[in-house]
C-alpha cells in the first residue's frame, strides 16, 4: 500500500471515529485530505476505501442523521481493543514505543482533518485523537532507515565523520538499537570492518543510510544491553575551536556580547572571533540570526549553518 493511500485511510478513520454524527459523502470528501476534485473519482476512489476499511474489519456503520443524506461512521465501542492485561516489561515497551515518534508523518494531516470538522460545524471527539501524534522528538535524516533496520534485523552501510577527521569514513553496522542519550541519538552495533561494538552518532552520519543485507541477518547477542552501551560509551570532550564570522553592523547583539575582537570590516559588516566546541549545537544558535551572520571559517560550521537556514526555507 502507498503511503499516500495509507495516511488517506487513516485519516478517514480518524474522521469517522471523532464524529458523533454520520458523515455524508460530501462531508468527507471536504474534511479528508487525498481525495480528487472531480465528482466520479471521488465516487470511484471513496467506494474503493470503504471496502479497503472493511476488509481490513473496521466496522464502518451506514445512516442517517434526520432527513440528512445517508452518511457513515464508525462506533467506537465496536473498534476499540477490549481490556488488555500486559505484563509490566511488556507494558514497558509499548510505553517507550508510543514515546520514539513525535515528527511522525501522518500525525499533521490527521490533526487537520480534524479541524476541517470541527470549522464546519460537526462534533468530534477530542480524545478520539489521543495516540496519533506520538511524544519524542527526533529530526535526525538516519533515524527513521536505522530504526527500521534494527526492527528487520538488517545490516546497513553509511558515511561517518567522527570526532576530529576532515572526512567521512565508510561503515559496515550490523545494528542491534537506536537510543537517546542527552538529547542526542545514537545507534549501536556491531562494526563488521573494525570486528567490534561501536556506537555511532546519528548527527555525524553524512548522506543517506543504505541497507547492505537481507532482513532476519542480524541478531542482538544475548545479554546486550544497549541502552547501557550507549551510556557507557566514553566519546570525549570536543577541543574548543575558533569561528570567523561576519556581523551586520548594528544588529546580532546576542552573538556581539561574547565575540572576541570584533572590528569593522567595511560594507555595513564587522568581524569577530567566536569559540565552540559542538558544531551540531553551534550552527543552529548562529542560524538564528539568519542574515545578520555569516560564518567565514571553520567550513564544517559554515556547512552546517547553511544546512539550518536551507531547511527553514524548506
């Protein structure tokens, strides 16, 4: 199934579950994102999904509010799971489960089918929605093909530029999990050139992630801890660096109070020196300031920054 048919037929459900009423044809059609313009595709694609629904034993219940048209909806009581008794590590997993997903990719457009509904005037169930959008951030491009790998048991290969090298290196992961550790994301396995576990940063992967093997290939060796390698691992301290940067006259006043030998440099411009140590976390505090600052020097924080500013535009 396509992910576009997929987020439609989940935002039909998420429609017909939050309504309290039927829903005409017309009502959905309005309030679903996906659906064609043109009257017999919408026809046409609508009693597609309908069957789609039914097959996959959603109960879509067929109406009529009054002398309204007949209209369609789902009763919650005949969707909804019946009580379940979890053991207290399963109970834990889906608890860290429900947490990995926050930027999820359907979660924005089911949201806004919801408000479709409501700016026409039709009741819905707020808690209908609790569960789409899911709590823990993560906007790291490697994540979602590594957390996928782990999930298939399925070796990867990827570019990575570690602490003090001028170029990315060539990887070779089996990966055993992806964690979080001080607000960064890490990915641990086992490094198939280097014969040995290795965690990796996932902010310091460059490029795409490609899988380099069957599903089912890699398995976590028993007694593992993952969470735990990835706490342990000692990456050391990053060594203060210098930043050259441009400072529009008259403005950036933030990044002004701790620059270092600010001096004019002519054209409304003047220059400063700035120290850091993280470029992941030094970029998106300059990027701030948009066109008031240029960084000159070192290229992989000009890099970075150009990188932030792009995806603003984004």
């Amino acid at each position: 199934m396509s992910r576009r048919k997929t987020e439609r037929l989940l935002n039909l459900v998420v429609c017909l579950l939050a309504t309290r009423r039927f829903l005409t044809a017309e009502q959905i059609r309005q309030a679903v994102p996906g659906y064609p313009g043109g009257d017999e595709a919408f026809k046409r694609m609508f009693e597609r999904d309908k069957e789609e629904l039914r097959e996959l034993g959603v109960p879509l219940e067929v109406g009529a509010d009054g002398e309204e048209d007949v209209g369609y909806r789902i009763p919650r009581q005949a969707y909804e799971l019946p009580e379940l008794h979890l053991t207290p590590d399963e109970a834990a997993v889906l608890g860290l489960a429900a947490r990995v997903w926050q930027r999820a990719s359907m979660a924005e457009a089911a949201s806004g089918a919801l408000l479709k509904l409501r700016a026409a005037g039709v009741d819905t169930d707020g808690a209908a929605g609790l569960g789409i959008e899911p709590r823990v951030d993560t906007d790291e491009p490697a994540f979602p093909v590594l957390w996928q790998a782990v999930r298939d048991g399925r070796a990867v290969t990827f570019d990575y530029q570690g602490i003090g090298r001028t170029a990315a290196q060539r990887r070779r992961l089996e990966p055993w999990g992806v964690v979080s550790r001080r607000g960064r994301w890490y990915v641990v396995g086992h490094d198939r050139d280097r014969g040995e576990t290795r965690v990796f940063r996932l902010s310091r992967i460059k490029g795409e992630v490609t899988p380099a093997g069957p599903p089912g290939e890699v398995r976590v060796p028993p007694g593992v801890d993952v969470r735990g390698l990835a706490f342990d691992w000692g990456e050391p301290p990053a060594e203060e660096r210098s930043a050259t940067v441009r400072l529009r006259t008259g403005a950036a006043q933030g990044v002004r109070r701790w620059a270092h030998g600010v001096r004019p440099a002519g054209d409304g411009w003047d220059e400063g020196t700035l120290r850091f140590r993280d470029v992941d976390r030094f970029a998106p505090y300059l990027a701030r300031f948009a066109a008031d600052v240029v960084v000159l020097d070192p290229p992989d924080l000009r890099e970075a920054v150009i990188r932030q500013l792009k995806g603003v535009l984004a």
